[in-house]
C-alpha cells in the first residue's frame, strides 16, 4: 500500500547539486559557472580553487557535493566525471535604500541566486590514455 518510489531526475550515468540563497546577483554568479561547463571534474576544482572570484568558494562546494552524490548514491566513477551542465537562477532580492539629497531615496538591491550543477559520467577514450 505505500507509495511508488520517485523517478530519478536526472539520467543513469548523472548526478545533480543544488545550492539556494547564495548571496550574488546571477549575472556574477553566471560567469563563474561558465568557467566550468563542459570540464572534467578535477579541472574544474583547480580552475575553481585558484579563481579570485569571490563566489567561486560557495561554487566550488556545489560542486564537491556533486561529486558526492555521483559518488556515494550513484556508484559513478569519480575519475570519468565531467560537469555537464551548470545553470543559474533567479531567487529573492532583498530591498533596502539610503536617504539621499533633497528628499529622494536611493534604493538598494541585494540580489539572491541559486546553482545547479549535474556531472556526467563519460567512458574515456583510447586516444585519451596515450
């Protein structure tokens, strides 16, 4: 009488992270996750740990925690890891403002994000151990 189990949202050979509520506005936060799409893994975590951005830390957890499930809940093999997709989103932007001149009101606008990353498991290739 229980309930049928989910369906995986993501294919066989994937693995899924999400991190809500980082403090950036998408458009910063895009151009980190640019730098990572479409590497393998290790890369990746390098291109992420020596990056001067700031956000790059909370990207680079995202993606440790990707690897984590591959790992952990999917049986994937770490080594044959490369990101597959990593987008942004929109989450709440929090108001507030500062007197200005003459009775006007600067507003000021802290922006809220989110990030996805899915790693996919690729075979390697001959060519590629050479």
């Amino acid at each position: 009488m229980s309930k049928d189990k989910n369906p995986r949202r993501v294919a066989d050979n994937e693995a899924m992270a999400k991190t809500r509520m980082l403090r950036t506005s998408p458009q910063k936060l895009n151009l980190v996750a640019a730098m990572i799409r479409g590497k393998k893994v290790d890369k990746a975590l390098a291109d992420l740990t020596f990056s001067k951005k700031r956000i790059a830390g909370d990207v680079k957890k995202c993606l440790q925690s990707a690897i984590a499930n591959a790992e952990n809940n999917h049986s994937l093999d770490v080594d044959e890891l490369i990101v597959a997709e990593a987008y942004v989103g929109k989450n709440l932007v929090l108001k507030r403002g500062r007197p200005r001149a003459r009775g006007r009101f600067g507003k000021i606008l802290k922006p809220f994000s989110e990030l996805t990353i899915k790693v996919r498991q690729v075979e390697a290739q001959a060519g590629e151990q050479a």
